[in-house]
C-alpha cells in the first residue's frame, strides 16, 4: 500500500496492489480517496504512477481493477487512463461480508493513454 499525500504532507487517501501472481504477470490494484478530494486529479495523477511502477518495476503484464457497478466515478478514471471493461461478476466480491457485484476492467501497457 501506499499513501497518497498532498505537498503539504496532508494524507488524502491510498493506492494498493493485491494479488500479485508471478506466474500470470498480472496483479490487482485498489484505491480509495477522502471524499473533499475527489474530482480533483489527485487518483488519476496516483493510479498513472503506480501503472507506471507496476510495468516499469514489477515487470508485470496485466493489471485488473475490480470496481463497483454504481461507482462510476472510479469506472471513468480507470477508463480514463486506458483501462477495457472486460466483464460482470455477478456477487464476485465481498464486501463487509456481503457478497456484491463487481466489474471487472483490465490493463495492459499498452493500452495506458498520456
């Protein structure tokens, strides 16, 4: 995990990559940012530098973004920076022991955009 800070060293939120498989290449990332700083940059600044280290670093091929059907803010950033809606996990995830649906998008190198 990392912390997401401003200049100031205010803490805004944190990014994380999960699931690493050395196997496939590929691995998961997650996010999430306080509320009053949201719609301002701030993650898709965050998510393009952990592309950047996932590929660049960890030599990974694959990223997959896991994201709730109803946050659309989230579905726009990772579509934003290059990420393909691949599928629908009907109650795919659990959530505060709660199984929901999710979304599921994925990244290649390839396909980040500037």
């Amino acid at each position: 995990h990392f912390g997401i800070f401003l200049r100031d060293n205010t803490y805004i939120g944190n990014i994380g990559i999960h699931q690493i498989s050395k196997l496939n290449k590929k691995c998961e990332i997650g996010y999430w940012l306080g509320k009053k700083f949201r719609g301002k940059g701030y993650m898709t600044e965050a998510v393009k530098l952990i592309l950047e280290f996932i590929f660049k670093k960890l030599k990974l091929h694959r990223i997959e973004v896991t994201i709730h059907p109803k946050n659309f803010s989230s579905q726009k950033l990772i579509e934003r920076v290059g990420g393909k809606y691949e599928g629908y996990m009907r109650e795919g995830v659990n959530l505060k022991g709660k199984f929901v649906d999710a979304k599921i998008y994925g990244i290649l190198e390839r396909d980040i955009k500037n």
